[in-house]
C-alpha cells in the first residue's frame, strides 16, 4: 500500500476506536499529511499520489471514496485535465471509486463522485463482473443505502436496467438481499417494471420465492409481477417457493387461483418439496390442492419415487400414509424400492419393506433391488438387504439352487464387476460362503453369452473386481460363447494390466488353450499306446 493509502486507511481505523474529541484530532492530523503528500506533486512513476495502487490495485482515492469525504474532496481538487482517474483508479476486480463509495453506501462521497465533472466516472462503469454501482448499492443492509441508490438511480435511470454478467438488474439482487425499501424505490417511487429476466430468464420473483423473502413476494406481485413466468427450465416461481416457503407459496399460487404449473421434467411444486425435502409444504399442498398420487415426471417418477431416490425417509412415510403406491413403476419398471436400493439409502429400503413393498419387483431387465445396489456400488445397503431384510439372491430352479438372473442371464456379482464396485463382490462371496447351497460357485456362473463376471469385469477394465473375483475363485481360463477367454476380453479392450497379471497368474487365450489341451490329450492318449505296447509284449 502506498504511503498515501496508508495515512488514509490509518487514519479512518483510529477514529473508529477513539472517543469524538481525539478522532477529531487525529483525522485533521492525516488530512494536513495528506495534503502535505499532494504539495509534494507527482509520484516518481509521474502518477498523481491519489492514483498510486497497491498490488490490488486499490488507490487513495478508492479508499477516501469509503467514506471521507473531505480528503476525497482534497483528492478532487487535486486532478487536472491530464489524470486518467477512469483509466488508472481501477482495482484488479475493475471497480472504480465510485462502486467503492457505493458498497459503503457513503451518501457523501457517491454525491461528490457523481457532481464532479473533472474525475469523468460513468455512473453505469462495471466492473470484471457486470456490476454497476448501483447493483453494489442495493446490497447494502444500512439506512443510507436508499439515499445513495435514488442518487445512483436518479442520475441515469437506465442503470437500473443494467445486467451484470449473469443478467442479473439492480431489481433482480434488490430482491436477491431482501431490501425490500430498496425495492419499493425501483417499483413504487421510480415505477420500475419489476418483471425483468436474467440470463436463465428468471425474474426477481423467482429470487425472492427461492430466498423465502415473503414480503419481497408480496410487493412484486402488488406491483404486477407474474406467479405465472417460467425460467429457462420452465419453473414458475411456485417451484422455488415450493423447496423452503410455505407462506410464499401460498402467496404466489393465491395469485394464480391454485393451478399448479409444471417444469420441463413435467414435475410439479409436490414435486420440487419432495426433492427438497419440505414436509410443511407437502403437507399444505396436499391439504390445498389434492394432488394426483399418480402424477408421473417424464422420467414416469411419481413424488415417491423421488422420496426414495433423494434418500428422504421422513417424505416417504408422509407420501405413502397420504395414499401414493408402493408398487409404481417408472418409464424403466423401477420402483421407488429399486431407487432406494441403488442410491444406499438402507433406512428408506426398511421402511418401504416394511410398508408392505415387494422385495423381488422386477424392472425392465427383470433385476430386482439387489441388482441395483450393486449396481450403484451400496455394499451395506447390499448386505442389510440380504442379510436383515430378506431379499432373494438365489432361487430354486428345478429343485436346484441357483442364482436369481436377469433377462441377460446375470447374477447380481455380474452387475457388480459392471460397475466395477469390489466392495459389493466381496459382500456377495462371503455371503455364498456362509451360505454354502448353490449347485456351483457364483463365480462360475455363465450369462446366456457364456460369460462369467470374470469376462465382465476384464472387459470393463475393472482391476480390483478381478483380484477379489480370482481370490473368490474365479477361473481365469473360462471360455465364453464367443470362444474367449477373460485374457482375450482384456486384450481386445486394451486393458493391457490386467491383461499382464492375469498371464502371470497362467491365463490362457483360447488358441493358446486349444494347443495346450490338444497336447495333454495327446500325452495322454500316448501314455495309453505305451502301456498297451508294454502290456502286449508281456503277454
């Protein structure tokens, strides 16, 4: 900081922390040293001593446009005809003097910035990040924050206007910090239209629905703004209130009579308040609009779904005693049990269980939960379903026990070497270990191509799923339909590692196999001739 920052910033501290008679004295102190500073004319760069910046690029005049007036008049006094004060009085973020007398919301100085003809600062100048003065005003929580958004307002009325690089207005972050007395000098004194759009084409109401700040809402819509206008993703303002507000809520859809809108995914407020979490504003929707338990999303999600797949227990004992079904299915068969079990939430899995939920409902796939928490890698919630709940991993086939299978002939270790999850294979062998029923290992269980999970897990690249799957007993050599080995599936997907240990461990590709069984059978059959040989000469 430069020496003149310095006496500036020193001199503001000391008068914060002493009582009037010394602050007095100490703040004619620095000003006498301040204009000592300027007598003493241009700094060695040939720069005005106000517009010398640190390394933030924070000047003198920055710091006095804070709140000290009278140095920042001295400052004023000071510029000629040849200081660039727009051009150099910039810090690194680009804010001038007069978005720093803004954000301090010094009436003062934003009077004595805007009067001046010779500092040549645009009341609209933004900075790096599209704000204007204004917008840096409007977030000030101080009385004297109105005083100073009428003058920056009154000065060019089209600043209001004015987007930041977001497309957010002054309005829009007026409503975004619930200064509500701000907002009714944009919309009642300067009669401002408040239904303004950002880049995602939200309007303040969104902001303000969103934030929860009820009378925000109040006065919008008082002051004509739509409960009807959908953003980008086409959510009304009803959406975001429905997440955290149930007062603005009931404000907005008052307004539109209670006809629920819905966003491009086809979901509805219930909806947005199941995601959220929101138990006051599910309970009030319900109460107020009687919403279809059946309503699906365009992913065929009803609000249980949801519940489930956001891992909300709590939601899903209101929905499920409010009448959603427990049995509906997705556009993929799923059910909210599916979702549960997929995303690891074992307390939702319970309670649906208990609620009366089939464990063995089968998708698209024919996969039933078990399938999804190894899918989505749940070992505990895999275990628990198993081990406490009852969920069937293997079934009886012709008085055979066997694995339960997809619609792909895939067992649940299958679907773990997918996705490449080690914990859930390890929690499905020690399970068949203790188990000890099947009519062959898991391991080498074959799909309906004539692969096991260790053909699954090579091709995917998957090297940890192969080193719990060999230990588990896996054979390395198994020949699927296509005549490959898991060596080969490895080579063909240019897993060159797992490729290099399992040719340490003795795999085979199946040329290789061929030849080497081809002379066994050969030694063999040799080693028969010669005991026939042997057995004919002795007789």
């Amino acid at each position: 900081m430069c020496l003149l920052s310095h006496f500036i910033a020193n001199g503001e501290k000391r008068s914060c922390h002493l009582d009037y008679s010394h602050s007095t004295f100490f703040l004619n102190y620095f000003t006498n040293v301040v204009r000592y500073i300027l007598q003493a004319g241009k700094s060695p760069h040939g720069l005005a001593p106000f517009l010398v910046a640190d390394k933030d690029g924070v000047t003198p005049i920055h710091i006095a446009a804070c709140g000290n007036g009278k140095i920042l008049q001295m400052f004023i006094d000071a510029v000629s005809a040849t200081d660039d004060v727009f051009g150099l009085a910039q810090d690194k973020r680009g804010r001038g003097p007069l978005h720093y007398a803004a954000s301090k919301a010094s009436v003062e100085s934003v009077r004595l910035i805007l009067d001046s003809q010779i500092l040549g600062l645009p009341v609209d100048a933004k900075d790096s990040c599209g704000l204007t003065p204004l917008m840096c005003a409007v977030g000030v929580p101080f009385a004297q924050g109105v005083d100073v958004c009428r003058l920056l307002a009154r000065r060019k009325e089209m600043s209001v206007s004015a987007r930041n690089r977001d497309g957010l207005s002054a309005i829009h972050l007026a409503a975004i910090a619930n200064n509500l007395p701000v907002l009714k000098l944009f919309a009642e004194e300067m009669g401002r239209n408040v239904e303004v759009f950002d880049n995602e084409n939200r309007t303040p109401l969104h902001y303000a629905a969103e934030q929860g700040h009820y009378e925000i809402v109040q006065l919008l819509l008082s002051c004509g703004a739509r409960s009807t206008t959908i953003d980008k993703y086409d959510a009304s303002p009803a959406h975001y209130a429905a997440q955290f507000s149930v007062s603005c809520l009931d404000l907005i859809l008052a307004k539109n009579n209670y006809v629920e809108i819905k966003d491009r995914e086809n979901r509805s407020c219930l909806m947005w308040a199941v995601c959220a979490g929101n138990v006051e504003v599910i309970e009030y929707l319900v109460r107020k609009t009687s919403p279809d338990r059946q309503a699906r999303d365009n992913h065929g999600f009803t609000a249980l779904h949801l519940a489930a797949m956001v891992g909300n227990e709590n939601i899903c004992k209101v929905l499920v005693r409010q009448g959603w079904n427990l049995s509906e299915r997705d556009k993929l068969d799923n059910t909210p049990l599916h979702l549960a079990a997929g995303r690891g939430h074992t307390d939702v899995v319970r309670f649906l269980v208990t609620a009366g939920a089939n464990m063995n409902e089968k998708d698209a796939m024919d996969r039933t939960p078990v399938y999804w928490a190894c899918f989505g890698g749940q070992a505990h919630t895999l275990y628990c379903m198993i081990k406490e709940l009852g969920f069937e991993w293997r079934t009886v086939e012709k008085h055979r026990r066997v694995p339960i299978t997809d619609a792909l002939g895939q067992t649940p270790l299958h679907a773990a070497a997918f996705a490449g999850f080690t914990a859930c294979i390890n929690v499905l062998l020690n399970i068949e270990a203790e188990d000890d029923c099947l009519i062959s290992p898991l391991t080498g269980w074959k799909d309906k191509h004539g692969e096991t999970a260790l053909h699954v897990a090579c091709a995917r690249g998957k090297m940890d799923c192969v080193l719990a799957l060999l230990k588990g007993g896996a054979a390395p050599n198994a020949v699927n339909d296509a005549r490959k080995t898991c060596l080969q599936c490895a080579i063909d997907n240019k897993h060159s590692n797992i490729a290099e240990y399992l040719r340490s461990q003795g795999a085979l590709v199946f040329v290789e196999l061929s030849e080497t069984a081809a002379r066994v059978i050969q030694g063999w059959w040799r080693a028969i001739l010669l005991r026939r040989r042997i057995r004919n000469m002795r007789v």
